[in-house]
C-alpha cells in the first residue's frame, strides 16, 4: 500500500479536480493548508479563511520547494507548478492528504466520537480499555494527541485533515490498529474529518453550544449528523448513540430504518447497553451494567451521571469492535478519565475542590447536579464564559449556575478582545433569575482564591469552565493559567 506518496495525478483524479503544469508524474510527499509546514514535494491548498487568504503565501511556498497548490481559483499564467483546480478546497484537501498517506483509516479500527458534551472522557476510556485488551492505540482528543506511549499537547479537538491522515498514517506505522478520535461540529463542518474510514461512530447529545458558529440547533445537529449519513464519504460500520437525548434519539430511529447497524445506550429508555443502582460518593461510583452479556457490577473512580453515560458509551464501542465485556470491565475501573473532568484537587482539608471542564449550561447543570450528590454542604461555583464566542449561551449558564450552587463567583474564563465586564454582564442576566447570592469578580485567580478562603467544612468549591487548559486568552495574549496550580496555591494559603 501506498504511504507516503502519489502523483499529481493522481491527487488530481482524487479530488476530481482540473491539473494544469508541466509535471503530471511529479510525486507529492505530502499535503498541507499551513504554509509554515510546506516543504520540497509538497502540496499546499490554499484555503480562504474568514481572517485570511492563504493564496498570498503561495510565492513563499513555492520558493521552498512546494510541488503545487490546491485552490478554487484558476492557475495563474506566470504560475510555475502544478496546480490543481478543485469546487471545495477543504473537502480537496482531506481527499488529497488521503490519497498521499495511502487511506490509512482503512487499516484501523477508527472510532469516532461526537457530542457536544462527554466527547473526551469518552475517548479516553475507549483508548484506556483497548489498551488493556493488548492493541496499541492512538488518541485524538482535546486533550492530548497520542500514538501508543507518544503523547503531545493538543492544538485543537479535531486537527486539520492533512495532520489527521498524517497522524493516522503514523499510528499504522507504528503498529496501532485501533484509533480513537473526537470528531467536533465544526471539523465536520469544514471536511476536516471527510474521505475517513469509521469503524464506530459515536452520538454523546446535543445541547446548545457553538450557536455563534451554527446558528440554530438543527444546523448544529446537521454538521454532527455527518459522522453517521455517509456524507463523509462511507457511512460507519457500527454507531453507538445515546437514546435519552432527544436528538440522539432521532438519529438512531433514522439509521434503523436505513439499516444501519446501532447499538443505543441510555440511562432512562430501553436501550442495549444501559447502568441501574447507581450510587456515588466523592471517591466514586457503582452501578450494575447491563448489555447482551448479562449483568456486571462496574466500580469507576469517576463521579456522576455524566460519566455513566461516558462509561456507557465506552462499552457500546468496545462491544461494536468485538470485545467482551470482562476485559473492557476491568479496565474502567482503573482508568481515571481525562484531566480537567469533575478532577478533584487533593487537599488536607475537610471540604473538596473540584476543577471541571463545563462550559455550556447543559454540561454546568449536569457538574453542579453531581456536585450534589456526594456534597453534604454548600456548593460554591466559580465559571466564567469565553469571550468572542456564543453570547446566547451565557445568560443560561447563569441562571443553572445560581438555581443549582449555594453561591456563584462569576468571573473570566477566556475573555479575548471582549471586555470582562460586558460579559459579566451577559451572565449576570441569568444570575438574577435566582435570589441566591453571587458575586461578579473579572480577576479568575481573585475569585477562586476567594472561594478557597470562604469554603467550610463538607462544602465543595467548583471551579468550572476550564478543566485542563493551562492558559487564558486575554485580549490576543495568552497566558500561563492554570485552575489547579491557583486553587492549590490558595489552599496553600490556608496551609492546607
């Protein structure tokens, strides 16, 4: 099989496009949308962004060697290169960068997971039970992109086509067989994840978010319908969805009457994989599993219902690639789940510190309601929300922040080039709905030392929002920022 290289032919025929230049049996190397990476062979697809055109890095990548350009435009006359003229620059170039690896998610079992909560978690359990089982995985998560025990930080949740083919082909390279990707609205949206090869795709909910980006709910539920329709270009061997989610519900009634293979879990409704006699505490939970195999008792260090979804999920994947429940058991209830997730802040104190990743109303809603469960005493949560994002969302994550805590610290999350205060604002429009107390603090670090120092005993300070992001976006500065390291040293203060 091919791996690292194809004509300009064929990359052309690929992405059914128009090739001009003097050079049809040229090998390109490989693909890419970012001029930096660019080098001798390679082919570069020149994407109109909304803040910029990437035509005008095209005299600087062909200086360094570029075979030739991907566009929607015509080949200029002067223009000395290959170029290839395409309807859809991002669709051509997922469909290139495919063709050049060689398909190699047509050589793994390649889950995908979308929803608008849970997606991380998720993936994180899925790669932790393959693992257990013996298979070398790779991750694609929010987190952290990982290929057997290689790991590095992740830039965003779903890459760029190109480096999603480019980290796929090294995962096969390596030896994995198994991959494991989240696959969010957008990359859906702008072809990152087309021409791919599911064996499983994965529907958590939908629940409002990225209406900045989608503008309605069901434009939202569109672009994460495309994992499941064949719009990517082959439809999913198995999807796994959540059928207590109204539109997961919808989704698995149409792919049953298309015939497509389904395995639905859920909590409340009937379904194929689904949990009973759930009970938590701080350190935990226990609940009895239930799936074609019988019934199982699962202990996870996880907390909430949240994550038996997670954990539900997991399994109805496991079981859609062929493995049995025991093994795919015994592995949950190691795995710690993904940082910044519900993660408690070990402390000397009598009172807890929780740092979550929530940063919907939906998903602060579901962390304050888990909050509850194993805390005897006040609930203080401190959240901010992202500036230059969905403003719709922030009055509703007020008003679930104030009916739920006992106290709410509004303050920044990633503020960006809005002014603190006027999202403040924005939230404090929701926080009057309640009569509970709140407090509007813009310094993040301020208003979680505050919460720390106010905490009493069997009380519980949930700092939401950020989970495991180590920055904070201010203006167009990003900063050293992380939840844990302030709320360990406020609690250092306190000598605890």
């Amino acid at each position: 099989m091919k791996t690292n290289e194809a004509t300009i032919e064929d990359v052309a025929r690929a992405v059914d496009g128009e090739l001009g230049g003097d050079e049809p049996g040229a090998l390109v190397r490989d693909v890419t949308h970012d001029s930096r990476q660019a080098g001798e062979g390679w082919l570069f697809a020149a994407v109109r962004g909304a803040n910029l055109d990437a035509h005008q890095f095209i005299p600087d990548v062909m200086r360094r060697g570029a075979i030739g350009v991907v566009s929607e435009s015509g080949r200029p006359a002067d223009f000395a290169g290959a170029w290839i003229r395409v309807k859809d620059v991002r669709r051509a170039l997922a469909l290139a960068a495919a063709e050049v690896h060689g398909h190699p998610s047509r050589s793994l079992n390649l889950v995908g997971i979308t929803g608008t909560n849970g997606k991380t978690t998720t993936a994180f359990l899925v790669a932790a039970m393959m693992k257990a089982t013996g298979e070398e995985v790779a991750l694609a998560s929010t987190i952290e992109y990982r290929i057997g025990g290689e790991q590095v930080k992740a830039e965003r949740t779903t890459p760029e086509a190109s480096d999603i083919e480019r980290f796929l082909r090294r995962a096969v390279n390596a030896g994995c067989r198994v991959a494991v990707m989240e696959a969010s609205s957008q990359a859906l949206d702008l072809h990152r994840c087309d021409a791919l090869r599911y064996r499983v795709a994965v529907f958590t909910n939908l629940t409002r978010d990225h209406l900045d980006y989608h503008g309605t709910m069901e434009t939202y539920f569109a672009a994460k319908h495309k994992l499941f329709d064949g719009s990517l270009g082959e439809m999913p061997h198995t999807s796994v969805v959540n059928i207590d989610d109204e539109y997961g519900a919808r989704l698995a009634a149409e792919l049953k009457e298309r015939r497509v293979r389904v395995i639905t879990y859920a909590l409340d409704e009937e379904a194929d994989v689904s949990a009973h006699d759930i009970k938590f505490s701080l350190g935990g939970m226990q609940f009895n599993l239930r799936t074609s195999e019988g019934e199982q008792v699962v202990r996870s260090p996880l907390v909430g219902r949240p994550h038996v979804y997670n954990i539900l999920a997991a399994v109805a994947t496991g079981l859609a690639l062929g493995f049995k429940v025991e093994g795919m058991k015994e592995a949950i209830e190691r795995c710690a789940g993904a940082p910044g997730r519900f993660e408690r802040v070990a402390h000397r104190g009598d009172f807890a510190v929780v740092v979550d990743y929530a940063h919907t109303d939906d998903a602060l809603a579901n962390v304050i309601k888990t909050a509850r469960d194993v805390t005897p005493g006040r609930i203080t949560t401190v959240f901010g929300c992202g500036g230059d994002r969905d403003r719709t969302k922030r009055a509703p994550m007020g008003e679930v922040a104030a009916r739920l805590s006992d106290v709410v610290i509004a303050t920044s999350d990633n503020p960006r080039t809005e002014d603190p205060e006027a999202i403040l604002a924005d939230i404090e429009a929701g926080l009057r709905a309640t009569s509970k107390p709140y407090r509007k603090i813009a310094d993040r670090r301020e208003a979680i030392t505050l919460a720390i120092d106010e905490a009493q005993t069997g009380d519980m300070v949930l700092i939401a929002g950020k989970g495991h992001e180590d920055y904070q976006i201010v203006g167009k500065d990003m900063i050293h920022f992380d939840d844990c390291d302030v709320a360990l040293a406020a609690l250092a203060a306190r000598g605890l």
